[in-house]
C-alpha cells in the first residue's frame, strides 16, 4: 500500500513540476488538452462502469461551456460565477431527464437513446439560438481587459493553465476513488447485474443512480467550462451533440472503462493520435484521425472489452504477486 | 382578418401535408431499424450512416457515371444491402453473446468510421445529383414532386416488407425468430443465415431511402447526423421491434417537426419533437402502442 502511495505522490511531484522545468508551449498545450479531456472522460466512466451508458454527456459539456460564455458576454458575470451557474444548470439538466427514466426503469438501450435525444435537444438548442450562441460557427468569450485576467478567467500563460487542468484532473481522479471505495459502488454494481434484487436487498435503486448521473453531469459541465476559458472559442461541433458524445465513450473505452487511470490513457491515446495524424499528413489528414479511431473502436470491443489499461493490469494481476500489495 | 386566416390556413395545411410526406420517409427509415432490432436484438447506430454512402453510391453512379436515376437505384439498393450483410458479418456476429451496450458502441465505431471514410474519399462539399424535380401546386400550397415520390416509393417498400414478411418462408422464419430465439434453432432454422438475411434487408432499406433522400438532400459525409437521431426516437417511440409503432410514431415525429417548423426556425421544430420524446418516454416507456404490464 505505501509504495503504492508513494509512487503517486512522486508522479504527482513530477507532473506539478514539469511546466517549471519544460516550457515548450505547443506541449504544454497538448498536455492541457489531454487534462482537461481526462477529466471529462473520466466524469463519463463514473456513469459508464456501472452500465448507465449516457450519450448525453455531450449536451451536459455544451451547458457547462456555452452558459458560462454567454453569462460573460452578455451579462458581464465572471466566471468564478458562471462556472457554478453552469454546473448547476446541467445538473439541473441530468435531474430533469434522470429522475423519470430511473423512476421508471428506463435502462439498457432505452436509457442510451434518451441520453442520444439530450444530447440532440441541446445541439439544436444552440443551433437554433444563433443570434446569441453563433449558431454552428461558433462563439468566442470577450477578452477581458489586461490585468482582469484572473477575474475572468483568462490566460494567457500556459503554465497557469497547466497546473489548474493538473488540479481539476486530479480532483476527477480522486472523485472517480472515492465513488469507488463508497457504498455507492456496491449499491451501484448490484444494481447493474440485477436491479429487482437489489431493490430487494434495501438499494435505494433510483437514489443511487441520480447521485452517479449528478456526479458526473456536474463534474463534465466544468470540463466544458474549463474548455471554453482555455480554447476561448466553443462551437456547437467541439463541445456538444452526439460525436462528442461517442468521442467519450470511445476514448473510455480504449482506455479502460473499469479502472481510475483508463480515461486518462484514453484521452492521452486519443489525443496523440489526432495530433500525430494532424501533423503528418496536414490538411490531408481531415478525417483520417477518425477513421483510426472508429476501426480501433470496434476491435477494441470486440477483442478488448476492458481496453488497454484494463488488460494490461489484468494482465499482471494473474502473475504471482509479492506478499503485502494489494 | 379573414384574409389573414385564409393565408394562416394555407400555410398550416401545406406543413400538415409536408409532414405527412416526410414520414413516409421517416417510417421506411425506422422500418429498417426496427427489423434488425426485433430480429436480431441489435441497435445500429451507424443505420443513417449507412443512407448516407447509399447517397454517395447514387451520386456517383448517376452524375460520374451518367446511368438514368432508374438504373442507378437499384444499384445503390445492393450495394447498401451488401454493406448491411458485412456490417453484421464483421462487426455484429462476433459480438452476438457480448452484452448489448458493447454492440451498440461496435456500431457506434462503424459510424466514426464511415462517416470519416467519406471524409476521406469524398471530401467535405455538398453534393447533389443536379436532378431538380418540378413542382406541384394545389391553389396556393406547394408540394415537390421530389417529396411525393419518396413517400409513394416508400410506401410501397414497406409493403413489399409486409408481403416478404407474411407470406414467404424466409419472412415467417424471420418472424418467428423475433419472438423466439432459442427454440427457432431447435427448429431447424439456420439463424446464422437468417440474421444474414435479414442485416441485408436492413441494408436495403437504408438503400432505397437513400434513393429518395438523395433527390431532397445535398449529400455530405455528416448527412447521417441530421436524420440519424431522430430515426432512433421514432423507433423508441414507437417501441424497439415494434414496427406499427414505429410507423405511426414516425408521422408523428415528422408533424411535429413540421408543424415546430411553420411557426418558427426548423431548428425548433426538432428541439420541440426531442422534448416531445423524453416526455413521451416518462408516459409511455415502453412505446405508444404498448399495452400497461
């Protein structure tokens, strides 16, 4: 158990160091990025480990992006406020559209095609008010006047905003520990082999399900946010509708759906890859990244079920292992 | 006051009638999925994506290769039907036992993939076959020819699927697997080929509706995303496998999002049809013409 702590704390002593140590910023932006997607991806395994497949989640990061920006623009709210709003929005957001479908056992494919049309109602929504979201062009948040930059969120550093995606990640990391050393994984995993016998056995079935959707909306409404302040431009295609949605499903699922760091493999393999493509092949490259990503989709499911980090931990789990670790 | 009733009225009942020839459309769409749902307990999510390459395959063949709209589509119909028989052999057979969350994301790749395989081949513009159809107007209203011929075309498919279904041997052993799936092997039904058949028939579907959207629709690779979602909805309205259900279901859809339409952008005629669907969900889960358990 302490080495194991130990080697997280010293990955952790590393990568707060890094930015310090490395300045490269195409890099450094990559590696914001890659957090900040982590952090989403890891928000939808929460939902996603116990079988409640959401592809809503794309219209969860589209509230938490384009209400933050739009309670900027236009009403001058900083987003020390806006971001909460916006959470609070979404998980408004999950409660409305979670509570009837748990209360009335909406579950398996039904579950995942009412998500899909959240997801959709939330793309449309903000296509159809384009004289305030852009439309499908997108929407960039005011710059804010120099020295007001901390009020609004904005910099122009990509240290600052290294360390604030490391924290926020590693806040999902610990979120993602925690729901998994509660009782909430008990509950949760005797739901999702058998929900009539674990209502019998005294599981609050729906209670426990909307604390797992609220947890997660709220936490990928702040990746939208935290998206939004960092890219400063959100268009409807990058933060919101179903292919945002798939593209967490996807990036989880090659990660490792089942373990806390296979989001993050995920996001770093799926991020790699575009980036790679994006710089090898150029313009030409426009739709090859998602070429890649769909065929290793399919093989992943039908040959790696519990992705990469899955396997590889399962892997070494059925080794022989030294007395004492866990 | 009453002119502006007269022209209100005009309006209403050329949207009424628009939405009408769009579900036809809708309800061949939905037939196609609710078949290989009922059958073979499998969603594809990818089932639009599929309509799009059919859409390509008419482009392709009609203005490259200058065959008659006529010889072409039976060719689109085949090729999309070859493509439903590999999607179920490559993607779906080995994932039959796996739980159906995992077939689900399996399509939900070959959806990445084909959309970004007509990225890649066909580029990102607009296309369409340059075939404008007139135009028929009944006193004041409206309607394309182009919209009556994609609703009598497919509401004749769904009626060869109907006869298909009921009186050849290979529909009734399609329909018996729907309803059993253990016994139907017991009974000496391959089911292997049965799912073949009918992953194809599915294929097929898609291709005809590709035929009849092609004639109303610029072709792009992302088509398959403005009709993909709402095509699931219908099917869950209507209840999964259930295919009057998803008939009725898909005109209703579509007077909604016409009607949203009229009296607003178009855009909020599919905001007002996706609420209309969650809050159908919560009154009827199971589907608008399930009976309460």
């Amino acid at each position: 158990m302490n080495s194991r702590h130990a080697a997280w704390g010293i990955g952790l002593a590393a990568l707060i160091a890094l930015p310090f140590v490395y300045r490269d910023p195409y890099h450094l932006h990559i590696l914001v990025l890659i957090l900040i997607w982590s952090f989403a991806y890891t928000a939808w395994s929460i939902m996603g480990r116990f079988g409640l497949v959401s592809l809503g989640h794309g219209g969860f990061m589209g509230v938490g992006a384009y209400i933050t920006a739009l309670l900027w623009n236009h009403l001058g709210v900083s987003p020390w406020i806006g971001i909460p709003v916006s959470m609070v929005a979404a998980g408004i957001l999950a409660l409305i559209v979670a509570y009837p479908c748990f209360r009335f056992r909406i579950t398996g494919h039904y579950f995942v095609l009412v998500t899909l049309a959240l997801s959709g109602i939330v793309l449309q929504v903000i296509t159809a008010t384009r004289d305030y979201t852009g439309g499908s062009l997108g929407y960039t948040p005011n710059r804010a006047p120099s020295g007001h930059g901390l009020m609004a969120l904005q910099f122009d550093d990509k240290t600052t905003w290294y360390l604030i995606a490391l924290a926020v990640w590693v806040l999902g990391l610990l979120i993602w520990r925690w729901v998994d050393r509660s009782m909430s994984r008990y509950a949760m995993e005797a739901i999702s082999e058998d929900e009539d016998a674990a209502a019998a056995a005294g599981v609050n079935v729906t209670a426990e399900k909307l604390k797992i959707t609220l947890i997660s909306a709220l936490m990928t409404a702040l990746a939208g946010a935290l998206y939004c302040q960092y890219q400063m431009f959100i268009s409807p295609d990058t933060v919101s509708g179903i292919a945002v949605s798939l593209q967490m499903v996807f990036a989880v699922i090659v990660g490792g759906l089942y373990v806390s760091l296979g989001p993050t493999v995920g996001a770093v393999i799926t991020i790699l890859l575009a980036e790679v493509l994006r710089i090898g092949f150029g313009t030409k490259a426009v739709g090859w990244d998602n070429l890649v990503y769909g065929v290793l989709l399919v093989i992943f499911i039908i040959f790696l079920p519990k992705g990469i980090l899955g396997s590889v931990l399962d892997r070494l789990k059925t080794q022989p292992k030294p007395s004492g670790s866990k | 006051m009453q002119a502006f009733l007269d022209i209100f009225d005009i309006y209403l009942l050329e949207a009424v009638v628009n939405g009408i020839l769009l579900g036809g459309v809708l309800a061949l769409l939905a037939l196609g999925l609710n078949l290989i749902f009922g059958v073979i307990d499998v969603t594809w999510i990818c089932y639009a994506e599929l309509v799009m390459i059919g859409m390509y395959g008419m482009y392709y063949m009609v203005q490259v290769f200058g065959l008659p709209y006529w010889v072409a589509a039976p060719f689109a119909i085949l090729l999309v039907a070859a493509l439903g028989a590999a999607l179920h052999y490559i993607v779906i057979a080995p994932l039959l036992t796996a739980p159906p969350i995992n077939q689900l994301l399996a399509t939900g790749g070959v959806l990445f993939i084909l959309q970004s395989f007509a990225t890649v081949a066909f580029g990102i513009d607009f296309r369409n076959l340059g075939i404008r159809l007139p135009v028929l107007a009944i006193g004041e209203m409206h309607f394309s020819y182009s919209r009556l011929l994609a609703f009598i075309a497919a509401l004749l498919g769904m009626l060869a699927v109907y006869f298909f279904m009921t009186r050849t041997y290979t529909g009734t052993a399609i329909r018996a697997i729907s309803q059993d799936r253990q016994i139907m092997s017991l009974m000496g039904v391959d089911t292997k080929r049965i799912y073949l058949i009918t992953s194809a028939l599915g294929g097929a579907l898609a291709g005809l509706a590709a035929c009849l959207l092609v004639l109303q629709y610029d072709v792009h690779p992302f088509v398959g995303l403005s009709f993909g979602p709402i095509t699931f909805l219908i099917c869950v309205l209507g209840g999964l496998g259930n295919f009057v259900g998803g008939f009725i279901a898909a005109f209703v859809f579509a007077e909604i999002i016409s009607l949203g339409g009229l009296f607003s952008d178009l855009e909020w005629g599919y905001v007002l049809a996706f609420a209309f669907f969650i809050v159908m969900m919560f009154i009827r889960p199971a589907g608008l013409l399930a009976r309460r358990s």
